[in-house]
C-alpha cells in the first residue's frame, strides 16, 4: 500500500530504531520524567510497547531524548524565545535612543534545529561507511 502509514518508520519499527540509535538518552528521559521506570521495564514486558510508546511522545523537548534528537533546539522552550526577541527589541530600542551611536546591537545565537540534524545525518554516513568510530 503505497503511502500507508506502514511505508513510514514508526510504531513498533520506528520504536526499535529510536533505541538503537538513541538509548541511553532514552533510558535517561525515562527515569528522570517518569521515576521508578527504565527502558529494561519494556524488554522485560512490565512495561508494554505501547506504554512505552506513550510515555515517549510525552516527554519534554528539553529531556535527554529530545537533546539527542535535536541538538540544542531542543533545550530552548517557547519562552526562551520569546524572553530572546524581548532582549533583542530592548537593545535595538535603546541604541536607537541613543541615536544609533555606536556598534548596531547583533542579535542572539539560537539553536538551529537543521543545522543540527544535517551535522547528524552527515556523521552517520560516515560511520556507516567506515570512515570514523560510532559512539
């Protein structure tokens, strides 16, 4: 079925390819969001893949997880960006009061959330093919 949802990583696939690539950061999301739970629960079927599943798509981007996926994008929240653009408009504000003496204000480096991702796909390559160590 060409456009299904199977065609696409995800369930149960896209489940064992999200813990052979990332987990140690996800057996550390879980046990820092959800106490007293591990990613050996589910190998050991206390915690059912499901749940597992579940749990997943609920943590914070700001988890382990969500740093190995998306690099520092993922530790900014919405008000981080906001509480930036506010510095940002204060400074470009005041040194327009000041009549526009000296350096214009730059604005702040954010997380680049493809930038990210590009640097990790190109590293995996590499490791595919050999050519640097994994890990």
């Amino acid at each position: 079925m060409a456009g299904s949802r199977r065609d696409k990583a995800g369930g149960i696939a896209g489940l064992a390819q999200l813990i052979r690539e990332h987990g140690e950061a996800l057996d550390a999301s879980l046990r820092r969001y959800y106490p007293g739970t591990s990613l050996r629960q589910a190998v050991t079927g206390e915690l059912t893949r499901r749940e597992l599943l579940a749990l997943i798509r609920h943590l914070p981007p700001d988890s382990p997880l969500g740093i190995a996926l998306h690099g520092d994008a993922g530790r900014w929240s919405t008000a981080d960006h906001l509480l930036a653009s506010a510095v940002e408009l204060l400074a470009g504000a005041n040194w327009q009061r000041g009549g526009g003496k000296g350096a214009k204000p730059k604005p702040l480096k954010r997380p680049d959330a493809r930038a990210e991702k590009r640097r990790r796909e190109y590293v995996g390559r590499l490791q595919r093919l050999g050519l640097i160590k994994e890990g």
